[in-house]
C-alpha cells in the first residue's frame, strides 16, 4: 500500500509541476514587441469563432459529430476562393469547422499530407474592426499570410496571422 501511495503522489507531483509551467517556456514568439505590451484600443479581440480540423474524409468526419455525437452539422459549403470544402459543427458557444482540400492548390492537402488523420488546423477569433486590427498588428510586426483581408465562409473579412508570429498556431482573425 505505501508503494501505490508514493507512486500515486510521484505521478501526481509530477502532473502537477506539468501544470504549473508557465505555457509559453515551450514556445517563442518571433516579435519584437514586447508581450507585455497592451493592445491599442482601436480595435477590440471578440470571442471565438471555431476551431478548425483538416480532415481526410468529410462526410466521415460530419456523420459522427451528427450521428455519434448529435451535434448540428451544417451542409457541405465549397470554397473555391480559399482551396477548402468546409461543414460547420454548431457547439451552442462556438462552432468546429472541418477542412477538407478543395482543388489541387489547397493549403489542406499540403497539411494532410503531413498529419495523415487530419488534425487541428487553425482558431479563428472575432475583431471589432479588423482593418485597424491588420494595420495594429502589421505594426506591431505580427505578419499576416496576406496582405489583406479576405471574405470567408461567413461571408465576413478574415485574415491569418502567421503561426510563428503567434506562438505555433495559426490564428484566424474574422470581422465580428
């Protein structure tokens, strides 16, 4: 009994001391604005939009999130413009898309070719204004993966931020 209990509280010290490491020690950000640094009030960052998965197969993906897990699953919206074929996943708070490739230049076929099951692509975040939020962010030597802002499957602007600007993710900014 005292070897399970010493075992049980080495696996929890260790899961603890996990915990406490401050998340950005395994990432560097490549600006050279200082984090700590607070936001102009030009514009304002909103709530999360989605989450979005690259997926291998789109109606495997959309038939478990509606039939498995009984969430609401959007019909397939293409989009030619941007290389992807989504479905939008409705959580109540915020939504999943699921990304699959959509003609021979789409930027998910590139990341399925590397993550063979799909996996998490990007976040998208709402902004108040996101012209001043582009012009804000260019400034603060955050690039972005266009020049500007482009319509996407909301019908809204959007913009990606470069990941290594953003500590490994890709962020996706979207007119709220």
């Amino acid at each position: 009994m005292h070897k399970v209990a010493h075992a049980a509280s080495v696996v929890a010290g260790g899961l603890l001391s996990r915990v406490q490491t401050p998340f950005l020690a395994g990432k560097n950000f490549s600006t050279s604005q200082s984090l700590n640094q607070v936001a102009d009030n030009v514009w304002n960052l909103g709530r999360l939009n989605h989450v979005a998965i690259a997926v291998p197969d789109l109606e495997k993906a959309s038939a478990f999130y509606k039939n498995i897990l009984g969430a609401q699953v959007s019909e397939v919206v293409p989009l030619p413009e941007h290389g992807v074929s989504v479905v939008f996943v409705n959580l109540g708070n915020t939504k999943m898309e699921l990304l699959h490739p959509l003609g021979s230049n789409s930027p998910i076929a590139g990341f399925l070719q590397k993550n063979k099951a799909g996996g998490m692509h990007h976040i998208c975040i709402e902004v108040d204004n996101i012209h001043e939020a582009v012009m804000d962010l260019k400034n603060k030597k955050i690039r972005s993966l266009t020049e500007e802002a482009k319509i996407g499957a909301h019908g809204k602007p959007v913009i990606f931020l470069h990941p290594k600007d953003c500590g490994g993710v890709l962020v996706e900014l979207e007119q709220a």
